[in-house]
C-alpha cells in the first residue's frame, strides 16, 4: 500500500495572517505539519502543495518536499487533487491541513487503517468522542453521526442529533482529516458543490449529497487545529507528545 499525504498551505487566512510560517516554539508552523507527519512508519511520502514561493523556500529550507500549485484553487481538497496528479503509483491520499502542528502519526495510521485491513471506502475521516455539556452547541465544533457500519450519515455545525428523549444516541466530533482512493480524490473534485455543503461550509458533505460514503475513524487522541489568533496563542503553550506505529 503507497500512501501519500498532501498538506495544502496557503498565506490566504484573513484571520491569522501569514499563518503557514509564524513560529512555534522556534519552527514555521508548516515544518511542525510536515515533520510530524514524516513520522508515521505507514506513509510513503509527503509533499506540501501551496500557491506561495515564499512557502516553497521555506519547506526547501528544511529539506521537505512542496509542489507550487494555481491560487484559483477554491479548497484544500482541489490543491491536494492537484498533487494527486502527479503521483500516479500513490494507492492512497491523505488530506493533511496545513494548520494542524501537533497531528499525531498515530491518528494518521488511525485514518487509513480501513485501507491497510484490505478495505477500499471512497474516502475516510477522523472523529474523536464530543463532550457533550461543551461543544454540542458550539458551530466552531462539527458533529458527525454514523450508521451503524460507521459510515458517515451526516454532518453539521448544529446540535444533532436533538435529543427529544433521555436517551443516548452517538455523536462525535469531526477531525477534518480525510483520506481518499486517489481515483476518488480526482473524481470528487470535479463534483459539483451541493447545497448543504454551502449552507453549512462543510466541503465533505459534497461527498455525501452526490451519493458517495465516508467511513469515519476513531481515536480518543486530541490535537490543537490553529485557525484563530487565540488558537495560535494556545498554540505557544501546547505540550505536544507522538508515538508512531508500525502497521
């Protein structure tokens, strides 16, 4: 099994400028993605797909890997489709965002594992247990609910499921890690956007409205995703631990 992980990065966040190369403890935020993800015994290769000569310079000053891509890309996913092109001998693709510096390997084996056992969904995911009294509430927190072979039913920024009665019924929070058949990757990018994926701002629910499944993963792991200044600051204060597998 080839698997190759893309980190789409790009200088465009308005609400934390320039976020790929600002510092954490000493290192461009985008060294910290690449580095971590390089740890992982199961994937074959890592490349940074960016729109930014100035990302590039700093990706080849810390020996990695990036390939400049069109800035009239919409999402991370087109960016990352973009690579895929070029990696014809890849089985596998992650989708690594370029504002997750404490990825943990472990949570990336996590992710294709349903690959490794032989498998071959669409397209994966990651989702961790939601607590439930803090975020299900919170839009900033996306719920994913399963059927009961754990592909994805839906996903939301709304409270859901509504619990009309005392009972339990799972909800988990989104991880937004994906990884995708590469023949898959290209094909959902030529996808249409849907309806409730630009009512909610959620790109995979395309995947959903089209017809596809998602399988979604476990882990009861946790990292910091940094979209925000306070998330940044958070970011300086963050006690980071990984461990990698082999698979």
């Amino acid at each position: 099994m080839r698997i190759l992980c893309v980190i789409p990065s790009r200088m465009g966040s308005t609400r934390t400028p320039r976020k790929p190369l600002l510092p954490i403890h000493g290192k461009p935020m985008i060294q910290w993605v690449y580095e971590n993800a390089r740890l992982s015994k199961i994937i074959t290769d890592v490349v940074v797909a960016t729109d930014s000569q100035e990302i590039m310079d700093v990706v080849a000053s810390f020996g990695g890997k990036a390939l400049m891509t069109s800035p009239d890309f919409q999402t991370g996913s087109d960016r990352v489709a973009a690579v895929a092109k070029n990696y014809e001998d890849m089985d596998v693709i992650i989708n690594l965002q370029g504002d997750e510096p404490f990825i943990k390997p472990t949570m990336l084996e996590t992710l294709v594992q349903p690959y490794l056992d032989g498998q071959m969904p669409c397209m994966t995911t990651l989702a961790r247990p939601l607590n439930l009294s803090l975020s299900h509430a919170e839009p900033g927190a996306v719920k994913v609910i399963t059927d009961l072979y754990d592909n994805a039913i839906y996903f939301s920024r709304a409270p859901i499921p509504y619990f009309r009665v005392d009972a339990f019924a799972p909800v988990y929070h989104h991880i937004g890690l994906y990884a995708f058949q590469r023949d898959f990757l290209l094909k959902y990018t030529t996808l249409s956007q849907s309806p409730l994926e630009k009512t909610e701002s959620l790109e995979q629910l395309r995947a959903l409205e089209h017809g596809y499944k998602i399988r979604v993963c476990f882990t009861d792991e946790d990292t910091l995703e940094i979209n925000t200044p306070e998330e940044y600051a958070a970011a300086q204060k963050f006690v980071f631990q990984t461990t990698s597998t082999t698979l």
